[in-house]
C-alpha cells in the first residue's frame, strides 16, 4: 500500500445517489485474474457509447477529470456487490480519494484496507463542493490524513472521521494483514478452545 | 437466558464467542469459521499469499465452487469465454496447490455458493462465515453471522482465519402476523427494503423477528437474509429454532449422535435473550403485506405490485426527486402509470436469492398445465446441482419444459450476467434475484424484482401480473 498523508489535488464530481459498484465497474470485466487494467473500464457503462468511443461529456473522459486525484460521489456511495474490483478500478484510473455523504459499509471496508480514502463529508460540504467543482473547475483542496482534515479554498477545515488503526495503517502505508500475523499465538489458543464442532467441514 | 452480564442479542453472542483479541481503539480481531470461496473474487487474494509466501492457514475450514461465470448450457457444450476457462482454471490451480476442497465444475455438489453450504449442512447455528460476496448474509437465516468481504479479506482470512471488524449496531425486523397467499418471503424482504432504503441498514446487523418469521421454512428465511445487503446491512440473522434443527438433521456434514445432542442444546443457547436492546427497530405487519415489485434501478424501489409508478413531481429532496426520475428514464416508464399489464421479454427464476426447491416447486405448480406466452422467454436456473437433481426427481423439469421454459444447468447465470445469460438492451425482465441495477442483467437490461411466484405469473400471461388473479 502507498502511504497517504497529505493531499492537495483537483476534484471532479458524479453527484449521482446510490452509485452501486455494478456501475463503477460492471460484472463482465470481473473475470480477470489480476488487477490490471480495470482504470479503463471504471463507469464504462455511462462513460462509453455503444460503438466504443468515450462520452465527450463524461467527466472522466474530460481533461480535468483525467488530472483529478478526487472523485466526488452522491450519498451511499459504492453500495451494492463486495467487488474489491470497485475501488482497483477507482484507484487505477488515478483517484486517490473519494468524497460522499456516505459509503457502503463493504466499499468503506475495501477502500481503506488499499488506501483509497473513503471521506465522509455533511450534506452542506457535499453542497459546496458540488458548486465549487462546477464554478471553479481548477481549484484545489487539501486533505490532510494526520489531522483529519478537508480544507476548502476558502480556509475552512471540515473534519472526517476514520478508525485509528485504518489511519495508521494509511498514514504508513502498512497492509493490515500484518497485524492479524501479529496475533498468531492469540488465534492458537483461541482455536485450542473454540469447540472443534463448528469445523464442519471436517464433519461427515 | 445467558450466562452472565446483561441480556444478549443473537449477534452479540455470536460476536463474543469469536472475538480474538479486542485492543482499544482498534478493530476487532475475529475468527472465522467457514470460508467459502469462488472463482471470480479470489485469484488475486491467491498471488497476494504467493508473492507474500503465505499458506492458507485452515484449508480444512475453506471449501471453493464455481458458480459466477460458469455457463448453464448442457455440460457437454464447451465453454468458450477465454477469460471463464482462465478463470477456472485458476481456481483449480489455487486449491490444488493450497490443498482447499473443490466442488469443481463436474461435482455433483457444484453449486452457486450460497445454495450449498446450507444444503450440504455446512451452514451451522452460532458460526461465523465469510465469503467474497455480498449475498453471503443468506447463512444468516441458520443463525449464523455471516457476511461479505473484499478480496483483500479473502487473503486476511486464507493468511489467518481471522478478520479486523468494527463491530456493527443490530437492528431489529420484526415481522408479525400471517403472509396472505399468493404472498411470500421475497415480497417480505422487498417490503423492507422499499421502507427503509437501501442504505437504512449500513452500519447494522439485522436480526429478523416474530410470529411471520417463526412461521417460514429455512429456505424462505434464507430468501429475506440474502437481501439484507440490499437494505445496506452485511449481514442478517434469524434465531435458530426447531425449524433451523429439522433443516440440518441428516445433512451431509450436520453432527451425529451425540454430537447432534450436544449441538441443538448450544444452538437452544443462541437466539436473543429478553430485555436484550437493539440499535434500531421496524416493525413490518404481515397481514396487509401484498406481492411486490420493484419498478427501478435499485432494490429499493418497490411497491405493492397493484400500485402505480411514484411520480418524481411529488418528492421534496432534489437528490431523491434526481435519482428517481434518472431511474425512471434508464426503465423507459410513465410516473402515475401501474405496471400491471406491463409486457415483458424475459422472466428468470434462479439466482441465490430464489433458486432453492421451494422456489422451483412453487413456479412449477402455477405453470402446470399452463403455458409460457409467445412473447416471453423463461429461464430455470437451479441454485445448485443438487436442486436440479432434486427436482427433476420431482418431474419438475418436465413441468418447466411442458411449459416452455428453458431448463438449465446450475449457476449465478443472469442474476450477474457474467457467463452469456443476459438481457439485450431494453429489454424488459422479470427476475427472481436481488439486483435491478443498471445493466446488471446485461448491458441496457430493465430488471423488476419479484417473487418466484409472481415471476411464473408473469411468464404465463406475458405481462406483469399479480399472482393472486391465477390462484384458484
């Protein structure tokens, strides 16, 4: 994992609510077997035409979505299919934060163990940057990880929240597999005394 | 009751009996007792432990089939998508080398992963079960907590039987009173979710309660557990009861003897003790619950199947009001208009949502001695191998072919449309499985969600037709 600390970057908007991750990356292009690859397709549905060639209007397909490291969503944002493939394709095609009112609890889980910033931000915030993209297009913010933070151009910080230990591992660029390994020796003892009957497998 | 400490949930018993190590201000570590695995979310969770030279901690505690992007056609008929074989092949590979069970593509066994478990008595009151896949809250039905993870977790879980959780709220759906006929546990589940939305659940563990509940068979229990994703929960739960024990007995890996003895009396332990408190609760009265159908792009979008389509002019928040009427124009549909009589191209019972051989028996009854109309095409797919069986044991197969539906092979088939079963743009289906997104069931595809019997209704009479007319 990269490690993210600050960010100052470009925003673009789908202001659309309940994007499901069929929509951010649809079923078909699940059957790779690495993580290659999905940038091109993320929204491919609403971002290519029939025939192939790229939706001039899309904002992906844009310029200034192309340089924004930012993705602004509507509420409950990635919802829908467990696909980790969502959040690949989001970071592959170059974003490295994404901005809602809300997330999917399974998106929110996805994102934070690959470092891709899932920001909760209040309804009003979300309002303002909704204008901001479309009035100032080039303006940038600053997301700052160690102070949780969200500065606007015009000064104001808007805190969002994330558990501590997503943010250290985030902060550091550690993979949280590494804690779980930590704990070998707890899930010995743990296995030593959890009844050997819910192995089911091994039943019958 | 429990043992000690303050009345318990089904969740909270189930939570404290797995938690590993709980460090404040961190994640609990949780131990995981089941891990089911597919072809289409593990390969890259495989050359993560590859190139990190991880084994898989318990393969004895893993089992893998294949199901998503396998074809239903006769298994004599070669697959063709390259990227299928691969990824089939794939997962041959992963299990060989990692020495994890398989029910590869000729096991009589194969099935979509959700159907099998429990019907190969995997699925066990009290476990906790995972799976890269969201519909993997339909073990919930067992009480069970199960739930679905990333890929990312699928490695956590292959490197360490374990997961890093924040523990979730509960949320209590009760459900009382008596389902009229015609009327299932699919237009129960639709009910909720049409209430409180898709995202009323994030953050929450529903556990579903009361008198209609109590009354559903455990595959019934399954259909509303498996939709708990829909309504933003991961996972939902029903207490086990005699039910729950009469399901299991006799299964393939169900305890025996004096073991089955020793399970039901920890099982008996398990549903929520009284005064237990809830986060959340909704209450939901059978009685006047109606068939339902959902009549846009996401499964929150339901109404009784007798009602008009919502006008976008009537709701107050401009997003609501914007996702609405996008919703309503992606389904070429009319505000105001009902969707009674709407004709539709497609009508496809299956998907692990409804798959299971209640679901088949019961489109099966109303289609005897009926036909399918000339304008519809019908898709049978059965959950698992053992259904098919199953039912062509039953003659329900020659039922379904009389009729002039398709009979298929077992798989996810068009609920996901990886595998060649989809729609062709705009074309209108009826569907028994759980997603109307856009183009899930193929690129420019409209999905209305309903009941396996409103489906067969429906596939009689070529438009969306409410059971209850055909019921004699």
């Amino acid at each position: 994992m990269e490690k993210f600390t600050t960010l100052s970057a470009t925003m673009v908007a789908i202001p659309t609510e309940n994007i499901d991750t069929d929509q951010i990356i649809p079923a078909r292009f699940l059957k790779v077997t690495d993580k290659a690859g999905l940038g091109d397709n993320l929204f491919f549905d609403w971002r290519y035409n029939a025939d192939g060639s790229p939706k001039a209007d899309f904002v992906l397909n844009t310029e200034q979505g192309k340089k924004a490291k930012i993705l602004v969503g509507g509420d409950n944002f990635g919802c829908g299919s467990s696909r980790e493939h969502a959040p690949w394709a989001i970071m592959g095609y170059g974003f490295k934060a994404v901005i809602s009112t809300s997330f999917a609890d399974i998106f929110r889980n996805n994102s934070l163990k690959l470092g891709l910033l899932p920001i909760v931000v209040d309804k009003d915030t979300h309002l303002q940057l909704m204008s901001l993209i479309e009035e100032e297009p080039d303006t940038q913010v600053t997301i700052d990880l160690e102070a949780q933070t969200l500065q606007l151009p015009d000064g104001r910080k808007v805190s969002f929240p994330i558990d501590n230990f997503s943010k250290t591992c985030i902060l550091n660029g550690v993979d949280q597999l590494g804690y779980l390994q930590s704990h070998a020796a707890a899930v010995e003892s743990f296995e030593a005394r959890h009844p050997a009957r819910v192995n089911t497998l091994a039943a019958g | 009751m429990s043992s000690n400490g303050h009345p318990k949930t089904l969740f909270e018993k189930i939570w404290n009996q797995h938690v590993v190590v709980n460090e404040p201000g961190n994640p609990a570590v949780i131990y995981i007792d089941l891990h089911l695995i597919h072809e289409v979310t593990s390969p890259q969770a495989f050359t993560g432990l590859r190139e990190k030279g991880l084994k898989v901690r318990r393969p004895d505690k893993t089992i893998a089939t294949m199901d998503h992007g396998i074809p239903t056609t006769p298994p004599d008929i070669p697959i063709e998508d390259v990227m299928v074989i691969r990824q089939i092949s794939q997962l041959e590979k992963n299990c060989a080398e990692f020495g994890i069970p398989l029910y590869g593509l000729n096991s009589p066994n194969r099935g979509i992963v959700h159907v099998i478990g429990p019907e190969n008595g995997l699925t066990q009151p009290g476990m906790t079960i995972v799976c890269g896949d969201s519909h993997t809250s339909t073990h919930g039905a067992f009480g069970t907590l199960a739930f679905g993870i990333g890929t990312s977790e699928v490695e956590h879980v292959l490197a360490t039987q374990t997961l890093l959780q924040v523990k979730p709220k509960t949320f209590a759906v009760r459900v009382d009173g008596t389902l009229a006929p015609g009327v299932s546990a699919k237009d129960i589940i639709l009910n909720l979710i049409s209430r409180i939305g898709i995202g009323g659940g994030t953050g929450h563990v529903f556990e579903y309660m009361g008198s209609a509940i109590r009354g559903l068979s455990m595959e019934e229990r399954m259909t509303i557990c498996n939709m708990s994703i829909e309504g933003g929960a991961r996972a939902g739960m029903v207490a086990p009861d005699d039910t729950t024990f009469e399901y299991i007995a006799g299964r393939k890996h169900a305890p025996k003897g004096a073991d089955w003895d020793a399970a039901v009396a920890e099982w008996r332990q398990l549903p929520t003790d009284d005064g237990a408190v809830f986060d959340k609760e909704i209450v939901i009265n059978a009685n006047e619950l109606e068939p339902m159908i959902t009549y846009g792009t996401n499964p929150g979008m339901g109404m009784k199947i007798s009602d008009a389509i919502p006008d976008p002019a009537t709701v107050k928040d401009v997003s609501e009001r914007q996702t609405l009427d996008k919703a309503l124009k992606y389904m070429d549909l009319q505000p105001g208009q009902p969707l009674l009589g709407h004709k539709v191209d497609v009508v496809f019972l299956g998907s692990c949502t409804n798959s299971r051989i209640s679901d088949l028996r019961l489109a099966a009854g109303l289609l005897k001695g009926r036909k399918v109309a000339g304008n519809v095409r019908m898709m049978v797919v059965p959950g698992s191998q053992q259904v098919k069986q199953q039912a062509e044991a039953e003659g329900l197969d020659q039922i379904f072919k009389a009729a002039g539906a398709e009979w298929r092979e077992a798989g996810c088939s068009m609920c996901i449309a990886m595998n060649g079963d989809q729609l062709a743009p705009g074309q209108y289906a009826v569907s028994t499985s759980n997603r109307n997104f856009e183009g899930r069931q193929g690129k420019g595809g409209r999905t209305f969600l309903a009941s396996p019997l409103t489906a067969a209704a429906t596939a009689i009479t070529g438009q969306i037709t409410d059971v209850r007319t055909l019921l004699g």
